[in-house]
C-alpha cells in the first residue's frame, strides 16, 4: 500500500523520472502502476515510449501482458509478436482483451494477428470464443472463414448466430454452403438468421435454398428421423441437387454411421474441394467403415488438399483403411509406388 500510494504521489506531481525509476521495482504491482501512470501522460516523449516498450518484457507475466496490451490499443505495432503467448497462455480477460483491441483495429491480413483470432476460435471459453468471432468480423479476412465456420457446429445457438453473421459479412456468396447448411438447425433464430443472410446474396444457389420448395424438403427431410435422413442425403446424390452439397456436410456429422456413410457417397458426385474440411474429420471417425468410405471420396475430389486429408490415412490404425489410402494416392498422383 505504502509504494501503491507513492505512485500515485508521483503521478499527481508529474514525476516521469520517479515513475520511471519505480518501472525497475522489485514488487510488480509498483511496476504495473507506474506503467499505467506513464501510459496515461499526454504527448510522452521519446524517453518514455522507449521506456514503456521495455516492459513488454518484464519478469512478470501480469505486467508483460498488461504493457503488451496497452500499447497495442495505443496503435504500436512493434509489439505484435507477443501476442501469440498471451492468446494462448493469458487469462480469459487478457485474451477477450487482446481481442477487443484486434477488433478496433479493422481489417487486418497481418498473419500475427490472424493466427491469434485463429487460436481465439478455438478457445474453450464462451466470451473469448465471441470475442475472436467480433475480431475475425473486423479483420475481414477470407483465410479466416474456414475457422469461423467451425463455430457453426457449437452447441450454443448465440455463437452460431455471431459466427453466421461474421461469415455473412466478410463472405458473401463465398461462404452460401455454410449458411445453407443453418437452415436445417434446430433453432429458430440461427434458422431464421440464415435465411435472412441468403436471401441478401445475390446467387443462384443462395436463392434456390430459400424460395425452392423441393430444397425445404431436403431441409426438412435433415431434421427428421434417422431412416428419412439416411434418404434425403442419398437423394441429394441420385439427382444431383447441388444446392444440397451442404446438407450432406450437415450428414458428415450424423450421429448414426449410415447417414454418415450415404452422406460420403452423395458428396463423391459432385467432387467439390469445398467437402474435404468436411470429409478429412471422419478419418478419425470411430467406424472403419465410415473412414474407408471417407478415403474413396477424397480420391473422387482428388485436389492438392484431398491428397494431404489421405497422406493422414496412411497412419490409421486398420490395415484396410491404410492400404486404401495408399492405393488412393498412387492412382491420383498417377505414380508407380508412393
């Protein structure tokens, strides 16, 4: 309390030189007080931002972390590169913080701050799960897509509403599969969101979704019983119904390895790499046979990506699985051994 309050005794006399000497103090809330006291000076000079800069790294976690963040919302780049650690090992309020301030800074392709709003993503914790969402919203980067779109699987419906929503805005008709596949959701509002977002994007697909009746039977077929399911994505196969390919993504994760199975088959038509993010998921799938089908459909798509899904089959812990993989690869590469 008594050097707490000796802080603030230099900070109401305008002490810079007392409050920077209090930056090398042994106890870090004397520390952390004096940055915060140097941080709030107006038009600091030279000497302090040099100053202030050194203490992103500080012994102390709590002050690095605080010095990082601060001078991040004060619009410095240089310390971008340690916010990689704060992500990952912060407290939830740092990284929600860390967050907010990669939000206020808009659209961003720095790869630093998309990898953070990356692990965000996939932060266990409900607030800094929303927060990167906001963040990813605000970056505007299409390489984030893929990683907001995992939050459409969340059991939370808010989350999906954010996620559909960041997708919506920085999308477009790029992201009309993801959103297509929210109309068979069992809540309401993430249904109603969905077809609110598809009828604004101006794309054949996006509208056969929302004003064709035969697609709102497929839709409805997804949220019946296992048996109409299992029907419905083999339908989408049989007619080609392009429409459908993200309802048979929704099939990939079909708790009954039928629908997962028949979901796998109908996707082989239409051979789109839009599937393999969808598909590679079911190589760690606990039925052998829902694996070895999974490896049959990555052969029919047959891209650079498709290929790296199969390179992983190739340690599966069934012979079957790995000797399919293996063959996979040697006729789409076209090689005479692999």
């Amino acid at each position: 309390m008594i050097f707490t309050a000796t802080v603030g005794r230099l900070e109401r006399m305008n002490d810079v030189a007392g409050l920077i000497s209090c930056l090398d103090h042994k106890r870090e809330d004397v520390r952390l007080n004096a940055f915060n006291a140097l941080a709030g000076v107006t038009d600091p000079d030279d000497t302090i931002i040099s100053r202030l800069k050194k203490m992103v790294n500080d012994r102390s976690i709590r002050v690095k972390t605080a010095a990082t963040l601060k001078l991040a919302g004060m619009g410095d780049n240089s310390v971008s590169d340690k916010f990689i650690d704060i992500i990952v090992n912060g407290s939830k309020d740092e990284k929600v913080e860390l967050l907010k301030v990669i939000a206020q800074k808009g659209n961003s392709e720095d790869e630093t701050v998309l990898q953070v709003i990356m692990h965000g993503l996939r932060d266990k914790k409900e607030p800094v799960k929303i927060q990167a969402i906001a963040a990813a919203e605000a970056a505007g980067s299409m390489h984030l897509i893929p990683y907001i779109a995992e939050c459409l699987n969340e059991k939370l419906h808010k989350i999906r509403l954010y996620a559909a929503h960041a997708l919506f805005t920085i999308g477009g008709d790029k992201v009309v599969d993801y959103l297509i596949g929210l109309l068979a959701d069992k809540n309401p509002d993430v249904v109603f969101a969905a077809r609110r977002y598809l009828s604004q994007i101006d794309y054949q697909t996006a509208q056969q979704a929302v004003y064709d009746v035969r697609f709102t039977a497929l839709v409805n077929g997804m949220n019946d019983r296992e048996p109409v399911r299992k029907l419905t994505v083999q339908k989408i196969g049989e007619e080609s119904i392009r429409e459908g390919l993200s309802l048979l993504h929704l099939g990939c994760r079909d708790k009954y390895r039928e629908v997962r199975i028949e979901a796998l088959k109908s996707i082989s038509v239409f051979r789109s790499p839009s599937s393999v993010e969808f598909i590679e998921k079911l190589l760690n799938d606990r039925s052998q046979k829902v694996r070895l089908e999974a490896v049959h459909t990555l052969e029919s798509i047959g891209d650079e990506k498709a290929l790296i899904a199969l390179e992983w089959a190739l340690d599966d812990k069934k012979d079957a699985v790995r000797k399919a993989a293996h063959n996979a690869i040697v006729r789409t590469k076209g090689l005479a051994r692999y």
